[in-house]
C-alpha cells in the first residue's frame, strides 16, 4: 500500500506566513520578499513530507490566503470591481482577500464563509451573468514545476469544479448548471497541461458530494466529469471527498472515469458500509482516509488496521490516506516545549501524522502486523489508562434524568415573575458583555502572565476597570449592567483555565481564515470545576451598581465546539460533563446574589452536521439539553440569557426556543432582519434582543438609525419581548466608537419607550 495526504498546513511551523502577509499588508516588506517566505514554507513542508517517506505528496496546496479564492482566480471568476483597480496580480488576489481601500478605489472583500463543519473560512466565490469561466491562471502548474525541481512529482490538488460551483454565489439569472459546460472546459484543459507536464496523479476535492444531494445536483456532478474526464489522457484523477460519506452519489462517483475515489472513514459514519454494500471498482483505488485530518490525538493503529484489512477484502488497490487536509490540524509537536511527554506522547500534529501514515504502511506490509514493534508501542499508548480520570463527574453524567433537563416553572411562569421583580422598563437596554479591549488592558494582561504583575496588582486592575466599565453603563443608561470581561482574553480559554481536565498548547495554531489562526485548547481529561470562574468579578461589579449586573459565562456547547475533542468518550458525554462544570458556576452566582445570568453558545450552530438527517441524532439531541442542564436548577426569579454570534438559525428555531432561555440576544443587524419573520411565524417564545447595531465596524450608528431597526423589529416582535442591544461584545472595538454608539443606542430606546406608551 502506499500512502498519500490530501494537503498540509501552509501557514509555516511559527506562522511565518501570517506574520510576512501581515507585513506586506502594512508595506513593510514587498512582494518579493513575501514570496521568499511562502517558497521557504513550501520546500520545507515538502522536505518534511518526502523525507517521512510519503508516497503522494500534494502540491498547489499552498495558498496566500485561501484555495478556493485561489481557485476563482484560477478560473477567471475575479469580479471587474477587482481587476478594474489596476493593481498587480498579487494585490488584485488581495484586493479581493480583504477588501481594498486606497487611492485606486473602495471595494469590499469577497464573503467569507464557514468551510464545512471546521472552523476555517473560505472565501465565497463570485459567478455573474457575464462571467466566462475559463483557465486563467499557472499557480497549480507553477507549484508542480516548482517540486519538479526539488526532485519529487507531486499530486497537484484543485478544488473540483462540482464544489466550486456549488461553493459560488451566483449574483445573476445565471445558475450553476449554466456554467457547467465551460467549467468542465476549464478542467479538461488544466488535466491537458498537467499531461503535458508529466504528473501522474491530479487531486479533484470535492467535499460538496458529503452534502445531502438532490438529484438535480447529482445530475451536475455526473454531466461536469462526463465531460472533464473523457479525454483526460494519461493523468490519472482522484476525485477527492472529506468530512462525511458520500452516500447520495456512490454509485455514480464509481461510475465515472475516476482512477481514483477518495473516502473518508474517519467522518464518513457510512464509508465503510457503502463500500461492503456495493462493492468497489476493480479498475480504480481507493484512497482510504482512515488518520484523522481534523483532531490532534495518536491514530490506533488497531482500528486502522481493522478499516483497511476490511476495505481489503473489496479491492486490492488502497492508498493509505488521511481524512481529510491537514490544514486543520497544527504543524509541529516540535514546538511544544512546556507540555510535558506523559500528554505529548498521545498527541499527533501535521508533521506526527506524516509519520503515522509511514509506520502503518510497514505495518501493513509486514508478514504479522500486530507482532510489529510499531504497533505494539501503538498498542500499548492506546491501552494505557487516562490520567485526569474523574469517576464522580462520569458517574453524575451516567446518573442524569429525563427530570434534569427541564426547568420549573415553565417559561410563562418564570416571564411573569421576573417582570414583577426586575421592573425593567419596556425595552430594556444592555450589551453582550464584554467592553473595549485596549491596549491597557492587554498589557496588564500580559505582564500578569509574565510576572511582571503581582496577582494583587492585577486583580486591583482588574477591579478598578470594572469600576469604570460600571460608572461609564450608569452614566450612559443603560438598564441591564455587565461586568466588561476585563480578566479574560478568550470567552473558551477563559473557562478552560478554570476547569480540570484542559490542556493548552504553545504552538498548536491552526488557520481560521486568511492570516487568522486559532490555538484552541485541547479537552484532555473528564472535565470539572477546579474553583469559581466568575464569581468574585461579578459580585464585585453587582455591589457597586443597584442595577441588574449579568453573570457572565461561556456555554458547554461553545466551548466544546472550539476545543480538540477528546475521542475515548463521546461529545456528548464531553458537553455533558462541561455542562456539569457551568452548571455549578450558574447556582455559585445565583447563591451570591446575581439575579441574571447570561451564558453564551456563540458557536451552537457551528458543529451542525452536514446532512439535515443527522442534525437531531449526532447534535441538537444533545447539545440543546446540555444547555438546558446549566440552568434547569436555578429559581424562577433568576433570569437566564443566552448569545448567539449570528442569525442564521431559522431552520432550528424550535431548538433554539427549547434552549429554554428567558432572553436571547443575537446577531441580526446585518442580516435582512429575515428571522424577525421567522420568530413571529413560530410564535417564537423566547425573550429577544435582537442586534440593533454590527460592532464588527468602526461606524458609529446614528440614534435614528437605531431608532429605525427598533421599529422594524416592533412590527414582528410583541412589546413585552423586545430587548435593545448591540449585536455582540464590545471588545475588539474602542471606547471613541463605542461610547457615543451606546448613547444613540440608550436613546433610541427611551423614544421608541415614548412613543410606544
Ligand atoms: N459575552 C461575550 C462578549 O461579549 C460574547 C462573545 C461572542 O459572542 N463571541 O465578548
Ligand atoms: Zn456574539
């Protein structure tokens, strides 16, 4: 068997990339040198790959930003907006990376989406009527020339044209069949130059066939390689799918000219039974993507092995492949310098799994694999038993009842009481919790973390802050306080910190979009509250203030959502136990006098499965109760809200509702206010607050402005639930902004109260 990987991370062992990008951006090195730093990331990645003794090493999966952008610039679909600026090639894909602001002209960036369940972004391609796709561009070409020249013929990787299409937003009357016959164009002439250049294999991913597919779209799928694959010559083509199985479109994927079909069986809950079922063709290989691209623990070689001697009795030709890229995944366990063997030893980052796919391939070659010194080191990592074991918190979370999941009184109930207690005027104003992040604070921060600042010294800092933050909330007017969230960096590492069972890197990074990356924490043990999270910061900030001041907490589904999973348990034996931690904290407010708590799930939806059939099963049968578990046990009179950092739940409304919150306060600003629809349609329950104004810009937005969005809101949304608040946290913005939006915000609200009564 050979071994192959679908792409590695290419933002450079010490994201070398982001920081020359960030570089160039400000003007401070030129193009040149920038391109120095991306060449060096390519031939070392490529050094390490080939020395690992990788068979199929892939190339063109270097990216300056993002692939899909690149592959839209490959395939001429560059909006004019773009082009028309007159700036070089380079600056012309930024331009459309980031958006352009300058002396050539003002143009937004492209949208940036979520790329499937992880937490990368992709750029969202752009097809108008009048765009002519066609093949414009040379990197993928470039790039195989380029390893040519170190000696190694590398597989080129493309986004396949099924996915790019189903990727591209399509602004005209024009939809993505339109384009079919001059995309599958496109790719028939890029295998021809790949031909030309003498590759062997050419990677196609196409991660949109995990979908759930109507037969409309399987119908693109099958015309677009009809066409790409019928005189594609010698090169021989994997089509290339990840994060799920493909289980609308098998037998038409093994129907076509593929030489090579590409499966997931690390994600694919049904890969291995598509395969047993309908067997597999004899004339193509199969890669069998059984190392985990997504997550960062050791493969068992055991389950490996027992995947593949199965695949084995279906086809002869199997490729040792990885899940999916390992974009998803760090760089380098080399760089983790503080984390001690007993935990690193279980770890496995782009660089470790390089080495994983080698020992499984010897394993796999050797006359009695199990008797390889390989796997029984293997072996014995797996069977060793976890430090960081908590038998009660396993037992609590076995122990659980239909009874703990629901809180009492019902909601009417519980809406009736807390009216009559808090009084708040109609409409009442707040914000989502955290106040500017400035420089003061961070650098208290940081010297805190270095020793430079006493912890006394810094929790005096802390405390003058929130004194500020509460002084500047009166003065303005607002009704419902918050603390300000000066003492955290990250609503996840935050509560990580506090909790038993988390383990947190140094240099795990992982791309999140363009030069963004994210260092999430990795869930290692059964988790539990080591100690109070928030609880002196709030009461502090409650005893100065008659007002209301919120609780403030990150939700189980959250913060599970932007850790590494552990992969012994389940995710919701996982956010239970999490759940369980929260809930803790939550009764620990309430017991010392926080009237309203506010818990956020910014990322609830994030981890919604692909296909709509596993949305209740794999996800919100459990992630809704986990939430529901963190409050079930506080009084009637103590009122419970929930954040979320978008809109776009109007296909889970009813689960949302089920959250069982008392208020619930989102994103809606820059959407069309389409949900308000939505919400009314449903006779949506819940309290609501949805986002009058987008924090994500600099913009201060006018009083009438605000006053305009509360109106709106009215017409869909009955008096008595409506609240009035920013549409997110405050801490990436200043105080110049935020203070007089506040303001606007504050008497928008006392108006609409007015005119209301
Ligand atoms: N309470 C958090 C804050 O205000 C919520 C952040 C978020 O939704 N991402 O910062
Ligand atoms: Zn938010």
């Amino acid at each position: 068997m050979k071994t192959s990987i679908i792409g590695y991370p290419r933002i450079g062992n010490l994201r070398e990339l982001k920081f020359a990008s960030e570089k160039y951006f400000r003007g401070e090195i030129t193009a040149e040198e920038l391109e120095k730093t991306a060449k060096l990331i390519r031939s070392y990645n490529l050094e390490i790959q080939k020395k690992s003794g990788l068979d199929l090493i892939p190339s063109n999966d270097f990216s300056y930003y993002d692939g899909v952008l690149d592959t839209a610039f490959l395939l001429n679909a560059v909006p004019e907006r773009y082009t028309a600026l007159g700036l070089s090639e380079l600056d012309t894909y930024f331009a459309a990376a980031r958006g352009y602001q300058g002396e050539k002209g003002d143009v937004k960036a492209f949208a940036m989406k979520k790329w499937y369940n992880t937490n990368y972004h992709y750029m969202v391609p752009e097809i108008d009527d009048s765009t002519e796709i066609k093949l414009a561009g040379t990197k993928p070409f470039d790039l195989f020339t380029e390893a040519l020249g170190s000696g190694v013929k590398t597989k080129p990787v493309v986004i396949g044209a099924y996915t790019f299409l189903k990727l591209a937003r399509f602004k005209g009357n024009k939809k993505a069949a339109d384009f079919a016959t001059q995309t599958a164009a496109a790719y028939s002439e890029l295998l021809s130059r790949f031909n030309g250049l003498g590759a062997e294999w050419v990677q196609f991913d196409e991660p949109s066939l995990v979908m759930d597919m109507t037969a409309e779209d399987i119908q693109l799928f099958v015309s677009l390689y009809e066409s790409i694959l019928k005189n594609k010559g010698a090169v021989k083509v994997l089509a290339q799918t990840y994060f799920g199985d493909v289980r609308d479109c098998y037998k038409e994927l093994c129907g076509l000219g593929f030489d090579g079909i590409g499966l997931d069986f690390t994600e694919g809950k049904r890969s291995a039974e598509l395969v047993k079922k309908n067997g597999f063709p004899q004339d193509k290989v199969l890669f069998a993507g059984v190392v985990n691209g997504k997550n960062i623990w050791r493969n068992s070689y055991a389950s490996s092995l027992a995947v593949l001697s199965e695949l084995e009795k279906h086809t002869h030709d199997i490729v040792i492949n990885t899940s999916c890229s390992l974009l998803h995944v760090p760089c380098t366990l080399a760089n983790e310098t503080k984390l001690d063997e007993r935990y690193k030893k279980h770890f496995s980052y782009a660089e470790e799994k390089l080495t994983e796919l080698a020992e499984l391939k010897r394993i796999i070659s050797s006359s009695c694999p199990a008797e390889t010194e390989e796997y029984r080191r293997n072996e014995a990592l797996h069977s060793e038993p976890r430090t960081g074991g908590n038998e009660a918190v396993r037992k609590k979370v076995a122990a659980l009842t239909e009874k703990d999941f629901v809180r009492l009184p019902g909601f009417a109930e519980r809406e009736r009481i807390q009216k009559e207690r808090f009084r708040l005027p109609e409409f009442p104003t707040t914000t989502i919790g955290s106040f500017p992040q400035t420089a003061e604070v961070k650098s208290a921060r940081n010297a805190h973390r270095k020793g430079e600042l006493s912890d006394s010294d810094y929790e005096f800092f802390i405390e003058k802050k929130i004194a500020e933050c509460i002084a500047l909330q009166e003065e303005i007017g607002l009704d419902v306080l918050v603390h300000g969230e000066f003492e955290r960096n990250d609503m996840v590492e935050y509560f990580g910190e506090c909790l038993d069972g988390y383990l947190f890197t140094e240099k795990a990074w992982v791309q999140s979009y363009g030069t963004r990356c994210v260092k999430p924490p990795v869930i290692w043990g059964d988790i539990s509250r080591a100690k109070p999270m928030t609880v002196r910061w709030s009461v502090y900030a409650q005893s100065l203030t008659d007002k209301p001041m919120k609780g403030m907490l990150t939700g189980p589904v959250t913060i599970l959502n932007w850790s590494f999973p552990r992969e012994d348990i389940t995710l919701k034996e996982s956010a239970l136990q999490i759940a369980l931690a929260i809930r803790e904290e939550v009764l620990d407010l309430e017991a010392n006098g926080i009237s309203i708590i506010q818990v956020d799930e910014a990322a609830l939806r994030e981890k919604l499965p692909l296909r709509r059939s596993d949305w209740r099963e794999d996800y919100l049968d459990w992630a809704i109760p986990a939430f529901r578990y963190v409050h079930s046990g506080v009084k009637p009179e103590t009122q419970i809200h929930t954040h979320m950092c978008y809109s776009e739940f109007a296909d889970i409304i009813k689960d949302i509702d089920d959250m069982d919150a008392d208020v619930i306060t989102f994103e809606a600003s820059r959407s069309d206010l389409t949900i308000l629809d939505v919400l009314k349609e449903n006779h949506f329950r819940t309290e609501v607050g949805p986002g009058v104004y987008d924090i994500h810009s600099p913009r201060v937005p006018s009083k009438e402005e605000i006053k305009s969005a509360i109106s709106k809101m009215r017409e869909r949304i009955p008096a008595e639930k409506l609240w009035v608040n920013p549409d997110c946290g405050l801490k990436t913005r200043g105080n110049e902004e935020t203070v007089p939006s506040l303001k606007n915000l504050v008497n928008a609200a006392k108006e609409a109260r007015n005119e209301n009564s």
